[in-house]
C-alpha cells in the first residue's frame, strides 16, 4: 500500500476511535513513558500537542512540567513549512494557531536552538519496524530531524495498530529509533 493510501486510510480507521479507548490507550502510554529509564534521563523533551483522535498528550505535557522536565513544543512557520522549537513553561500558555493545533501564544513563544533536546516524541498515522512513519504529508519532522547536528532520541507514539513490518518511505524520510503503543516500547530502525 502506497503512502497516500496508507495515510488515508490510518486517518479513517483513527476518526473512528471511541473516546475511552483513546483515554485508556493514551494513560497506558505515557504510564510506560514516565516509568522509564529514558524519560527519567530526558530533561529537554521536544513533544507534539495532541490533536483531534492522536494519542493525548495534553496530560503528559502537565505531568512533565510538573516533574520538573524541560518541555518544547512545535511552532510551524507557515511560509517555509518548518517547525521551531518553543520552551513552555504552562500548558496553558497554548493556543489554537491556524490549522486549530496547539501552539504558544505569540507572546508567549520562546524559541531555542533544538540541538539541546535529548527527547523527541513524534506522531503519526502508521510506523514501521525499519523506524519509517507516515505522517500527514507535509514532511515536517524529517525535516527537522534532516537538520539536526545532535542526535536525540527519535520516539515514535501511536496506537498499537499503527506499527507494522514495512512501510512505503523515500530518501527523505527520516527513521525513528523506538515506537511507544499502549503494548509497550518496540526498538525500530532508526540510529
């Protein structure tokens, strides 16, 4: 199955996920992350902000903050499609931007150089054993992570259907190093 057909129908199959398995899916997945070695050793964390039926990280994101991590966020830049990287301090400083995603206030972006990050959580709609993921299509993260000097931990988060043995994946795309489901961590591709 090609990307655009993996894409769309991963999109489909997550809309259609009911609230308590999304609840119970995503507690289950940062229960595995913040009991583990790499989250205790992780003080710059870089994490997405849940949108629509994504894995929740809202509740991570608070959690985190609270134990004292370093958390950053993604801001895109609409005119060069690339992502900065932002130091929030509350989640409540986010705030819907122009696809409805959360982001920082514009008041409130402090933007950092990413080399410091040792953590990178990173979404998708389908992973692969080889570290690939299909994303939503605007590259990026391989971008991202194409322009990174350091070498921080690649962490692929999802639902447990969304791991399989091979995925469709270019020269462009960039491998992750483990995939985190409600089953646990699996160790893909990547560096």
């Amino acid at each position: 199955m090609d990307k655009i057909q993996m894409r769309r129908e991963n999109l489909k199959k997550r809309k259609n996920l009911t609230t308590d398995y999304i609840n119970s899916a995503s507690a289950q997945i940062f229960t595995n992350l913040t009991n583990s070695e790499l989250y205790k050793d992780s003080q710059h964390i870089f994490t997405f902000v849940s949108y629509q039926n994504e894995v929740d990280t809202h509740q991570f994101i608070k959690k985190a903050l609270k134990d004292g991590k370093n958390i950053y966020v993604p801001v895109v830049d609409r005119e060069t499609f690339t992502m900065g990287v932002s130091k929030i301090e509350n989640f409540e400083d986010l705030q819907p931007n122009y696809m409805g995603i959360l982001e920082p206030s514009e008041k409130n972006i402090n933007l950092v150089d990413p080399e410091i990050l040792d953590l990178v959580l990173t979404p998708g709609l389908a992973f692969d054993l080889n570290g690939y993921r299909i994303g939503y299509g605007g590259g990026f993260y391989d971008k991202f992570f194409a322009a990174l000097k350091t070498n921080p931990t690649r962490l692929g988060i999802g639902y447990s259907y969304m791991l399989s043995d091979e995925l469709d994946h270019d020269d462009n795309d960039q491998a992750l190093d483990l995939f985190l489901s409600e089953d646990g961590f699996t160790t893909v591709g990547g560096n």
